[in-house]
C-alpha cells in the first residue's frame, strides 16, 4: 500500500463520527493524497512561536536556559491576550482533603520538547491561507498547551510552533464530502518549524553539543508530527540518535503484527527505524521510541469506534501504557494511572464560558474550580492496553477504569472515547516516564 494510502487512515476512520460530534477536536489524521488546505498557500517567512525560551514574555514562561523568567522557582505562563497561570495543582488522596503541590523549575532543563498541538482552530489562522500569511498566537492554543504538555517544562524547553492547521469545520466538510482534510500545509509549517529549532536551537549553548529532544503531540498535531518524524528523524541515523522519545497521543501509529517499526520495507507502518517503547521483563528503559495510545472506557467485547483500529492485514495500532512502561510491568498489565485535569481557572473558564477558549473542544466537562492549575487524583483511574478484533478490523487502545465519574457521563465509551483527555488521563505517568527516559538517554550518552 503506498505510504500517503498509510497516511490517509489515520484521519479517514473520523469522518462519521466527527461530522455528528462537534465538541471533539479533529481527526487523528494523516493527510490524504494530494489534498491541501490552500493550494496558495506558501512556506511562512519565518516560523510564528507560541513558546520559545528567551522569547520577551514566552507565554511558556521560561528563559532562554528553560529557567523560569519571573522571580522564584514557580513557572509562570502568559497567555497572548493577558493574564498569567501556575501549573500548581490540588492533589486529591483517598480520604484526605486537598493539598497543593507547586509546580517549580530549579534546574536547567536538560533537553528540549517540540509539540504540536491538536486541533483548536473554529476559523482558519490566519483567516484566508493564501501566500505566506502568517498565523497569530491564540488563546485556544495556550489554553491546550498547558492543559496536555506545560507539565513537562521541568524537563524540557518548549518549542511550540503555532502553524496553520485545518480548522474543525474545514476538517468536517473534507471529510464529510470524501475529498479527506489536506494537511499539506499544517505539515508545511510543522516541519519548517523543526527545521527552525533543528538548525538554530538545538545545539546546546554551552557545550555546542547537540541536545536530546522529546517530541509531542496529539489528534492533528499527531498527524503533522508523524509526517515530520518520517521525513526528518526516521530515515536520518544522526537525527535518530537525538530523539529521547516521541509522544504521539489520539492517533494511528501503525506497525507489523509481532514487530515494533517496519524495518525499512513496509510502507504501512508508520515509521520505518523508530521503534515503539516496549521494555521486556528486567530490561533498562527504552529511548528514541514512541509512546501511543487512544484512551476508552469500553464494556467487554466492544471495539473502538473511532481512534485506534486498522483495517490493514498484519499490522497493529500502537498502544504503550506509561505508567506500566515506567513501572517495568507487562505491557498488557492494568496499573494506577496519575490523573490530572485541567481546572477552569487553567483554561481561563467564566461563567457564559466555563472552560474559556476550549469551550468547544471540552464541551460537556465539568473542569474543577479551583485556585489551581491542575487537579491530582494519583490512582483514581487504572489503564490497561486492550486488543481486539471482529476479524475485519484489529483495535488496540488504553482501557481506562476506576472513577469515570471526573469525565462526562456519554465519554468513556463514546465514539471518541477520552480523545479530549488522552494526555490529562496519565499526566504524571506521561511527565515521570519522560523524565527517566531522559535520565537513561543522558547516561548512554556518557557510557
């Protein structure tokens, strides 16, 4: 099958559902052959940041080191319209009331992260995507931002591009009409981006070595990040050896039956030489790997209906579990996941718009009110990776347990299951994991 064939089923198995549920963000798409969100459209003059460290006011709040740029150890994030937000969080423990838990930088982050946010865009950005018109820095895209990766800012300077991505209603119409979502331009801007940070910010300032990196993403931004990744890290080995781990949430990852990557001669998987992150029993932890789930709450004997089934003979949808990555449990084994939720005092929520610029991404969750960032509930949900197939499609997905009652009542097991929290379900899992996978990247370097 050739490979856009490949690329188009990450974004095709959406178009029902996404046409009936608006509240959902895009597809975890891969573009479809020859489409293109503007045949205008041109490269961008130069790459339009979200977060940059050392950017005059980066609403990611750190300097050019990664340290914070406010006084103290507390990261303080800005959003473009005004306003500033902790990432502190309010930790729940069974049986106890709850505790605050600062978020603070007191170390230079010893890598780099590059993420790629999903779909947030009700209006294309800019509003006619003709020539190199450049994007503006929103409000929905900080709110996202902090809502799944700002956690990992500890770890990592962000890199956040902003870029022109396929608005949720020219994604439903693409899809809807049969003629697929183009995401040849969103794809455009994410890899010039990369190349941006690749040739200017990621060697280190001090050693001029280059620095590790971890990539993110989730939904559209998935689909644009596994477009980068195969034509900038995958084919390349110097590149490769850079990569701490790619986090590639509410998307199709694709790979052969019994095998991790496609070895080079498989047009169907979704990268040729990076593997998933597996860790057999007493092994060290993996690097330079992919980490990917859709998560569910599904009743036995279901199927997804939407995220996480192929219908490709031999292959498999990726499904790692941090928390059991991390831990050194069997891949399949269910494990305690750490759950944080984003607040409405995070998003920005009022009262006409409890949950502020992704009112329309988080429709129907009722986000904490709370004078923190985040919600903690370590615990409160389990996860397992699950498998199944009706003998026409094979699905693999992350099974969610435990207190469902943190999400709306129709979402566990609805068409998109928990897409909207795919990051929030295992923050602390997704953020620890990264952390030692850092660790571990480091010490080979110096092995």
């Amino acid at each position: 099958m050739p490979r856009t064939d490949a690329v188009r089923r990450l974004l095709i198995p959406l178009a029902a559902v996404l046409a009936m549920v608006l509240p959902l963000t895009s597809a975890a798409a891969r573009p479809a052959p020859g489409a293109a969100a503007d045949p205008d459209a041109r490269p961008l003059d130069r790459t339009v940041w979200l977060c940059r460290p050392g950017l005059v006011d980066n609403p990611c709040g750190q300097d050019a080191e990664g340290m914070p740029q406010s006084a103290g150890p507390e990261l303080v994030t800005r959003y473009p319209s005004g306003g500033t937000r902790l990432l502190d969080a309010t930790r729940f423990a069974a049986g106890a009331s709850g505790k605050r838990e600062p978020f603070t930088v007191t170390e230079k982050p010893p890598v780099d992260c590059f993420y790629a946010y999903p779909t947030v865009d009700l209006l294309p950005n800019p509003l006619f995507q003709t020539g190199s018109r450049p994007p503006a820095p929103r409000d929905a895209h900080q709110a996202v931002t902090l809502m799944q990766s700002a956690r990992f800012a500890g770890l990592c300077r962000m890199f956040v591009p902003v870029y022109r991505q396929v608005p949720l209603p020219a994604l439903l119409a693409g899809i809807v009409v049969g003629s697929g979502a183009g995401l040849t331009t969103a794809t455009m801007d994410i890899r010039d981006a990369w190349d941006d940070y690749w040739t200017h910010d990621n060697r280190d300032p001090e050693t001029g070595e280059r620095r590790g990196v971890v990539i993110l993403s989730h939904s559209q931004g998935t689909a644009v990040a596994a477009a980068l990744i195969r034509e900038r890290v995958d084919e390349h080995p110097g590149v490769r050896r850079q990569l701490v781990a790619a986090v590639l949430l509410g998307g199709n990852i694709e790979v052969p039956e019994g095998r991790d990557a496609g070895g080079g001669s498989d047009p169907a998987s979704t990268f040729q030489h990076i593997p998933v992150c597996r860790r057999p029993a007493g092994a060290p932890l993996p690097t330079g790997c992919v980490v990917s789930y859709a998560a569910y709450s599904l009743p036995r004997g279901s199927l997804p209906a939407v995220i996480g089934r192929t219908a490709s003979p031999g292959h498999r949808v990726v499904c790692v579990n941090p928390a059991a990555l991390l831990r050194g449990e069997a891949a399949g084994a269910r494990v305690p996941l750490d759950l944080y939720l984003p607040t409405r005092r995070l998003t920005g929520g009022n009262t006409p718009l409890q949950n502020g610029p992704l009112a329309v991404l988080l429709s129907g969750y009722p986000l904490p009110d709370l004078p923190t960032g985040f919600a903690r509930h370590p615990g409160a949900l389990t996860g397992e990776c699950a498998h199944a197939t009706d003998g026409t499609v094979s699905a693999d997905w992350l099974q969610v347990g435990g207190d469902l009652s943190h999400f709306p009542a129709s979402a566990p097991a609805g068409l998109t299951g928990l897409h909207v929290m795919d990051y929030n379900v295992a923050q602390g899992d997704l953020t620890a994991l990264a952390t030692a996978q850092t660790r571990a990247w480091l010490d080979s370097r110096t092995s």
